[in-house]
C-alpha cells in the first residue's frame, strides 16, 4: 500500500504532509498540558466547532486501537476490511455551525450563536493547540477569545467566549452603538472607548448605568470593572454631554427620575437588614442600622437598582408575587430563588433584624455579603407587590464568591441551591470559632447514643438558621466485604439527592434507506432503553425494517446534508445520540469484503467559472446515498449505482407531478407496505456488476473529489477512481434530473426525537416518589473509583453501603437526579414522577424512635423544562397564608392550580413539616415552628 492511500503520512517540518492519527492525539496532548501549567490573565484561548473536533477526537483514537469494526463482520476479515471501517481524517477545521456569518466588520471579533454550551457545541483550545491544528487542517473562521480570572477567596480561570455586549445610546441625538467589552475592562477604559468612539473629550462626559433604560447610577472613570459596576449583557449605557455653559446637567443630585440615588460615604458601608423596606429616599420605615465601619461588607443603598421602584409597593398589593427578571440565562437563577423565597422560615427570618446574626469572621464564608444581598433581594420580593425585580446585585455578588455560576450560560438550579443554602449557613453560622472535635467510631454502641454525639458535635460547629430548618441527619453503615468490619456513622445533610429508576425508554426515530435502490427510504421509529447501546438500536430496527438474514445495518449521522460520523461501535451508548440529530440507516449486503464505500452527496446544480474543476464546498441538499462497489471502480459503475440508488424517486409523469399521493415526503403506499416494495434477493447482485435497464441514455454530472474536499474534477465513464476507505461522489441535480426524480424523498429527516416544552402530566413509565427515595435507601456496592478503607483490613474495599434516614428537618428538599453523565454525554430523564402534594408521610423511612409522625406538604417545585442545555427553568410556589399556587417564569408570574403543577418537569421538591391531625380527622395542620437549638 503506498503511503498516500494509507492517508498516514509524514511530517518532515518542510511539509504539510499529516501524520499519523496517534502522533497527532500525542501532540496535542502535550500541548495541552504545557498550556494548562501556564494560566494566566489575557491568555487566548480559540473556540472551535464541537463538530469539527469531535470527528477529529474519533479519528485520532483509531491511532491508539480503536479502529472501528462492525461486530456482524465475518471472522475471517483481515487488516484490509478494519483499514475499510478506519475514521477518515477530517477536512479543514469548519467552525461555520457556530458563527453567525464569516464576514468580520471592521476587525471586530466574529459573532458567535447565542446560548452555545461547552462541550455540546463548541470546545476551547489554548493558542499553542489552535496554531498546531490550524497548520494541520488549514480553515477556520479563528474565534479568539480572552482567558479572565474570576473569585474571590480561590482564584479561577475562565475563557469569555461571550464578551459583555453594551448598547450606547447618546442622549444628544439619540443614536446607538454596540460595545464589545470584557468583564474585566474597567470603568475607566469604558470613558475611553465611549469618547474615541462619539468623538468626544473624556473630561466632558456623563454615563450613566442605564439598565432597562432607567438612570440607575453615574459611572465614575475609575478602576472598578465592569462586572463590578452590574452591568448586564445586552443592557444600555447612556452618554451625557453637559451644557458647561448653562450647567443644565452639572449640580444635580438626583438621576432625574423616581428612583433617586443616595450618597454613601467612603469610610463605612450602610446596610439596612431590618424588618422595614428602605424607601426610595434612602430611609427606612423600621428598624436600620449602619451595620460595620470600613469595607468588611460591601453592600450600599447604590444596589438598590435591582426593581423599577421597588420600595414603592402598591396600597392593597400583597407581597411574594414579584418576577425576576432574566438577565441572560438566569432562569436556573431565578427558578431557584423563588423556590427559596417563598419558603416560610426564610421569609420570617430575612424580613425581620437579623444583623446579629452575621458572621463576618467566618473564614468558610463570605463575610456576610452573600446572606445580606439574598436578605436585600428577598425583602424586596415582598414589598414590591408584582413589580419584577431584575437580581442585578445578588448576581454580581453570586458572581464574586461562586465563578462557576459568572457568565451568561445555563446552569443547574439544585447546583446554585446547594451553593446557596451552604453559603447562607457559613453568613449565618453563630458559631464564631469553631471547635476541633475528633470523631470517633460508633465502637459497638447503641445508635440513639451515636447519633445524639454527633448531631451534639455537628451543632458545636454549625448554628444557624439554615441548620434550624434546613438540615437533617441519616445513618450510613458500612460492611466490609472481606472482614465483615462494620462502620456507622451519623451525617447531616441540606437534601436528598433521589435516584431515579433506570428502567425508562426514549424514543428514536430512524431513516431508513436502501443500499440497492430498491425502495423508497422510510421512518421507523423504536423505543429503547435509554441506557442502551448502537447494538441494540441496529437490532430494534432491524425487526422494524424486516431486515433480511443476509443483510446489515449502517447507522450513520447526517449533518448539513453530508455524512456527519457512522454509528459503527457497537457499544457506544445511546447518549451519545441527541434528540436533535437526524439519524439514518443504509440497509446493505453483508458480502462487503474487498469493496469500497461510495458515498453519493446531493447538490443544486450551479454554473462553474471552470469548465474542469469546481469547488465541493458549497451548498448542499437532500440525505447522501451509502453504497458498495467492488474495485477497481470506474466512472461508468458509479453512474449506474447512481441510477439504481435514484429509480425509486422516479416520477410518474416527466412533468413533475405525482399520481401517488405523499405525506411528509414518504409515499403512503410504501408506508403502509414496507415489505412489498424490496425484495431480499435483489442484495445478492453484485455491485460492481449493476447493469442499467433504462433505455434512456442518462447521463448525471457526477463529480469526485480530492482529498480535502476542497475541489472537484468531473466524472467520465472511463474515469478510474482511486481506491480509498471512502470514496465521495458529487451529484449535480440539473433541470433534467429534477423533472425525472422527486427529491423531496431524500429532504427533511426527521430529528430523533422532536422535544419541545409542553410536559405530558401522564407517562406510561411513572414511577412515584417513595419508589425513588427506596432507590436512594438501598443497600448497594460502592464503585470501584470510590473505594473504601477499611480499618479492620487496613486495605481499600468495594464495601457496600446502606442509608437510613435518622431526623428529618423542618424543611424537606427532595432532588430529582434527572440528569446522568458519561464520559459521551450528559442526558436527561424526562420520567414522570408522581409525588404528594398533600400528607406526604415518612414515618415508616425514619428509623429512629422518636415517637413523631413525619408529614409533610408541599409548598415549591423547580422546574426544569426541555433538553440539556437549550432547556428552560421555571417554579411553582405556594403562597401558604392564601393557599394558592403560583408559577413563576422570570418576570411572568401568573395563578396555576393545584391539579396542574404535577408534571415530569420537577426537579427539586421543596416540603414543610406539618403537625399531624387529630386521629381520624384526616386532615393536615399548620406547620412545626422550628426548634432552633433542640435539634429536633
């Protein structure tokens, strides 16, 4: 085999000649890790197609004995078939599925699509990997972007793929301008760029933070950054120029609307935590105080931008029914924080004085800046009737002390509530200096007596009102497999993170086309477990499709109307497959032993400037074809193949028009008799030998192309194709081919799975509540990557382990564990699960004997709709003094009843003890107070 149709070839420095697939993943990987060891500000760091990569990842592991096999081969296939299945190397890198178009205007950084997720559409590589792929691969469009730090007490590192985008608007004429910025650009370079853009002098000049195209405050020329400042993607800034000569804007203390601004002075920060709202005039109405001298908490009257008038409630108005407003993919945010403010104990606490409570000494929190922006944010919930609140400062703050959550992309909402809830108590923890307590083994004792010890110990350390009512204790029991060494311990937990039952299906909806053209191609669609693999996709609907004994299955992926990958490991997870991709099958003869893969990819035909060569990177149409044909392979085999693969789209009349009715692009009568249209015998006719029975002279622009699919030269009957693992044919469909064939067949796939919103209430796989919390209880093996050491045996071992629930807190929240990773993809379980709203009693899971009966209500749920990343977080909350239910959608907040907020949208179930009824009065009373120190 000569060295370039191996497509391994050597990089000599002088040449651009590709390496081998193992050679390149090497290198890669060591300038990764250069990379990684030096991190710092300003570093670039290029965003590249997912798309792209992926295929390169896949064809670079072939290197390292991954070639891909098919698993129905024969056993007598030799190194020549395995080189057949081998990945191709990939084209130039194409990062045009993520910009917005590739044209750059005036040096300005390309557009990327807004709410891409990393790792699903696009990877970032340090500038030493991109310079090294791109003299590789040639392409692009480059999309540099800037490595920033982020946090305060640990710092971090993150790439600002989106930079923070201002709209300018100049108040002399009204015009606007974008700004591209980043987080980080301060105050000062702002006026800068602001004033060489307008053409004005930096002296001369006001802007103002003009969110929602309110005058919130003057931004001075400072070095605060503008994520510091608040200010939110997409928002306004306003220029002023002021009059100097009649001071019409000079002197003036008020932003020139409701919401009037007051001063604070340098030396000491002014926190109001009183029961009172603070009015807009900047005094309260109850009880406040200047809470700390200097700069331990940094809150100020400047933060109160956060609403439209926010403190001027409407007489009549209840509180509690406030939105919040999204300020770019801050619905998990905002579904979280509902949740959180509508529950009762916080509501009575953060309304009330709870400056005493701050631990600004704590050096697990975050000096009691967390606990006082969410106290800020929640009275402003409740006094500001449905005013929608935009959480400006709270998300500054989250920014600040949690950079995982800084940014503008989807997070998890039960991750921002374990971060909350945990920062909160360490804010609020009454504990100033906490105790060394050693920790000892249970030692045979009686449970009451350990788990009384340790609950006594965790309390000398952790007081607060979280612990209060948020926090309970279970029982873990350890048992060594070899020794039988039996270890108990007593822990606290916020939550409980519930399993959800394996057993549940999705649904895959395949094309199915033939490899002989002897049919037309057809959707089938099979239900398989959701933890399954290719295998048992290929064998689902192979029974669908009535595949012959001697016939296989080539899954493959279709992307931009050319092959995207095959689906040729047989064990690689359905994960891997996204409800959003367009999946295809190509049924074919299993005899492929010594054949080449001829791929036919569909085109409009264009007029070249060239009358010999044409360019392959245009626009394409239609599904590819998928054949066989037997070497050596000469112009006049595919030109038959071609007519073969395209005589079932042939029209009944040359004008265009069909006799036979179609739905959706599939002919009814196909559809309704899939086997009466293929005939299995017809697959044992070599390829190679098709011989072509119209009469017509037909004569296709077909078109092969180089290596990179950079270029094009036509197809002759004599043309001698060169072998090659995959040979890719360009069909130019003309006037003439249109009005013979209706290529409506080969348009719109169908998507896997067309997901949307709307959330069935009802699901044929509902499981209930208690079923998911037994799946938690349940004694089971550890994994093998979380070993446990055993002191008996002085070793570690796969123990198995056993949950009980101990005591149960106040406040009860249950985490739907919907979302499973791997190391191909995160998915979702979209299974419905039936909970109480009402009466929900844990008594029989609680094994202490505590003689309490647990029931529980429900009072809040966190939604979470759609797939992973593009889905969307809302809540239901219950307003407990008026009974009713209410779903909160960012700034929609509307009434809902109790019989709807039931859907497979739940994902964190928030309950409230209840005490229990008289006996046989069947009915729930109001809620427990919390014991605050008792620790019941």
């Amino acid at each position: 085999m000569t060295i370039p149709d191996s497509g391994f070839m050597i990089d000599n420095g002088a040449s651009c000649l590709p390496l081998p697939p193992d050679e390149e993943n090497r290198i890669i990987a060591e300038l990764t890790n250069q990379s990684d060891k030096n991190l710092k500000d300003g570093n670039l760091y290029y965003v590249v197609s997912n798309r792209w990569f992926s295929s390169w990842q896949r064809y670079t592991k072939q290197g390292m004995g991954e070639s891909l096999v098919d698993e129905q081969s024969s056993e007598s296939q030799n190194m020549d078939v395995i080189t057949l299945r081998s990945v191709d190397r990939p084209g130039p890198i194409d990062n045009s599925d993520i910009v917005l178009n590739n044209k750059e205007n005036d040096g300005e950084e390309l557009e990327l699509h807004k709410l891409l997720e990393e790792g699903r559409d696009y990877v970032l590589v340090s500038q030493l990997v991109w310079e090294k792929l791109l003299s590789w691969y040639k392409g692009g469009p480059a999309l540099p972007r800037k490595l920033i730090s982020h946090g305060t007490f640990i710092k971090n590192y993150l790439v600002e793929v989106y930079p923070l985008c201002l709209k300018l608007i100049d108040s002399r004429d009204k015009s606007q301008s974008v700004l591209k910025l980043s987080r980080k650009t301060s105050t000062s370079e702002l006026y800068e760029r602001v004033c060489k853009l307008r053409g004005v002098e930096k002296e001369k000049v006001l802007i103002w933070d003009y969110f929602n195209k309110r005058k919130h405050s003057k931004m001075n020329s400072s070095n605060q950054t503008l994520e510091e400042a608040n200010l939110q993607m997409d928002q306004e800034i306003l220029l002023e120029v002021p009059d100097v000569h009649n001071g019409s804007l000079l002197g003036k203390d008020s932003t020139g609307n409701e919401l009037a601004l007051v001063s604070i002075e340098p030396s000491r920060s002014s926190v109001t935590i009183a029961g009172g709202p603070t009015m807009s005039n900047g005094h309260s109405s109850g009880y406040s105080s200047n809470l700390y001298q200097g700069n331990a908490v940094s809150s100020s009257f400047s933060d109160i931008d956060d609403g439209y008038d926010v403190y001027k409630s409407t007489k009549g108005e209840r509180g509690g029914l406030a939105g919040l407003q999204n300020l770019g993919n801050t619905c998990f945010m905002n579904s979280a924080l509902q949740c959180l403010v509508h529950t009762p104990p916080l509501v009575e606490y953060f309304l009330q004085d709870y400056k005493d409570e701050i631990n600004t000494e704590n050096p697990l929190g975050m000096h009691g800046e967390l606990a006082i922006a969410f106290g800020e944010l929640l009275r402003k919930l409740w006094s500001s009737g449905r005013t929608t609140i935009a959480p400006r400062v709270f998300k500054g703050k989250l920014a600040r002390f949690a950079p995982q959550f800084s940014g503008y992309n989807q997070h998890d909402s039960q991750e921002l509530l374990a971060f909350l809830l945990d920062g909160l108590h360490e804010d609020l923890n009454r504990v100033k200096r906490k105790p060394y307590i050693e920790a000892k083994d249970s030692d045979g004792r009686p449970d009451e007596e350990v788990a009384v010890e340790c609950w006594k110990n965790h309390r000398a350390r952790n007081d607060s009102l979280i612990v209060d009512v948020c926090q309970g204790q279970y029982k873990s029991t350890l048992v060594c497999p070899a020794c039988g060494k039996i270890s108990i311990t007593f822990d606290p937990f916020m939550y409980l993170s519930l399993p959800l039952p394996s057993n549940v299906t999705r649904h895959i909806t395949v094309t199915v086309f033939y490899g002989d053209g002897s049919g037309l191609p057809m959707p089938y669609t099979v239900s398989l477990l959701k933890q399954g693999v290719c295998k048992d996709l290929s064998e689902q609907l192979s029974n669908a499709c009535c595949l012959g004994a001697d016939e296989i299955l080539l899954l493959a992926e279709v992307y931009d109307h050319k092959i995207f990958r095959y689906l040729e490991n047989p064990s690689e997870p359905l994960g891997s497959i996204k409800e959003e991709d367009h999946i295809v099958a190509y049924r074919l003869s299993k005899n492929v032993v010594g054949r080449s893969r001829v791929e036919i990819i569909h085109r409009p035909h264009e007029k070249s400037p060239s009358d010999s060569v044409k360019g392959c990177l245009g626009k394409l149409i239609g599904t590819p074809f998928v054949t066989y044909l037997k070497e050596p392979i000469r112009g006049a085999d595919v030109e038959a193949a071609v007519t073969r693969l395209l005589s079932p789209l042939k029209r009944a009349c040359p004008s265009g028009k069909l006799q036979n009715g179609k739905e959706n692009g599939f002919d009814k009568e196909h559809i309704e008799e899939p086997s009466n249209s293929y005939d299995s015998k017809n697959l044992s006719t070599d390829y190679a030998e098709v011989e072509t029975k119209s009469s017509e002279a037909l004569s296709f622009e077909l078109f092969i192309t180089d290596g990179n699919s950079s270029s094009c030269m036509p197809i002759e009957k004599d043309t001698l194709l060169n072998s090659s693992r995959v040979v890719r044919v360009y069909l130019d469909w003309t006037e003439k081919e249109h009005n013979l064939y209706d290529i409506s067949f080969l348009k719109d796939l169908p998507e896997v799975h067309k997901a949307g919103f709307t959330v069935k209430k009802t699901r044929p796989e509902a499981i209930s509540l208690f079923t998911c919390l037994e799946a938690f209880l349940k004694e089971e093996p550890l994994g093998p990557d979380d070993m446990w050491y055993c002191p008996g045996c002085k070793e570690h071992r796969q123990a198995t382990k056993k949950l009980d629930l101990w005591k149960l807190p106040e406040i009860l929240v249950f985490h739907l564990k919907r979302f499973s990773y791997s190391r191909y993809l995160k998915n979702k379980l979209d299974t419905y699960v039936n909970f109480p709203i009402h009466d929900l009693d844990l008594s029989k899971y609680v094994i202490s004997e505590d003689g309490k009966h647990h029931m529980y209500e429900l009072y809040a749920i966190s939604n979470h709709y759609g797939g992973l990343g593009g889905g969307h977080y809302t809540a239901y909350a219950k307003l407990i003094d008026e009974d009713n239910w209410y779903h909160f959608d960012d700034s929609h907040v509307s009434a809902v009843n109790e019989a709807d907020i039931r859907t497979s949208a739940a994902y964190v179930l928030f309950y409230r003890r209840v005490r229990t009824a008289e006996p046989n009065s069947g009915t729930a009373g109001e809620s427990e107070t919390s014991q605050a120190h008792s620790g019941t």
